[in-house]
C-alpha cells in the first residue's frame, strides 16, 4: 500500500473507532453498563480487577482495544510492512480517534450550551 493510500486509512479507520469508543464510554445506550464497570473499578479487590473494569470507563483506555481488533479485522499497517507497522498503525489511530472525539465532545458540548441558552431566552421572553 503506498503512503497516500496509508495516510487515507489512518484518517477512515479512525472514524469507526473513535464511533465505538465514544459510544460505549459516553451514550445512554451502554449506561448501565458502564455504570457497573465504574463501581468495580472502584470497589474491587484486586488491582488487575479494578483496571479491567477501568477500561471500559476511560475512552483512552478503551481506544486502545478497539484498535487492537480494528487493525487485527483490517490487517491495517502504516509506514512498515512488518510487526512494527502493526504498533505505528496502533498508536496513530489511537492518537487520530482520540482527536475525533475531542472534537466531537467540544461540539456537543457547545450544541447544549446553545440549547440552553436559547431556552433561558424563551422562558425569559415568556414571563
């Protein structure tokens, strides 16, 4: 795969990725869940029980393993043709959909501040 073809895929796969990060550590879909994981990576025993439930709570954490199987299903290399282009691709699409989301977040961030703000307009306008 030449390197156009590479930086392409970087910016794509990171799409779904950071799509199923964000959902499983951020939508009411996955609350119960997630809210499961929170108390026991907080109340468990043990150290290993505690960051295995930690995981599916932290988006950068979990990006990590939803890479793993992203560039496992996709075969995905970058730069090396070899196991090394396994570990850049790896860290290179952490790092992209990792941005994605922090776009994402501050744009739903700023959509419900502007909701509200225009409902304390309306209920103002009102009285």
């Amino acid at each position: 795969m030449d390197i156009a073809t590479q930086i392409i895929w970087l910016f794509v796969l990171a799409i779904p990725i950071s799509c199923v990060v964000w959902t499983v550590t951020h939508e009411e879909f996955f609350n119960e869940p997630r809210d499961f994981c929170v108390r026991k990576s907080q109340n468990s025993k043990t150290l290993f029980e505690r960051k295995m439930f930690y995981l599916f709570t932290c988006e950068y954490c979990f990006s990590h393993y939803v890479t793993l199987f992203f560039i496992f299903f996709t075969d995905y290399k970058l730069l090396i043709n070899d196991w090394r282009g396994y570990v850049i691709s790896l860290f290179a699409l952490v790092w992209i959909a990792n941005v994605y989301m922090s776009i994402f977040g501050f744009i739903r961030q700023d959509i419900k501040k502007e909701k509200y703000q225009i409902e304390e307009i309306q209920s103002h306008s009102n009285k």
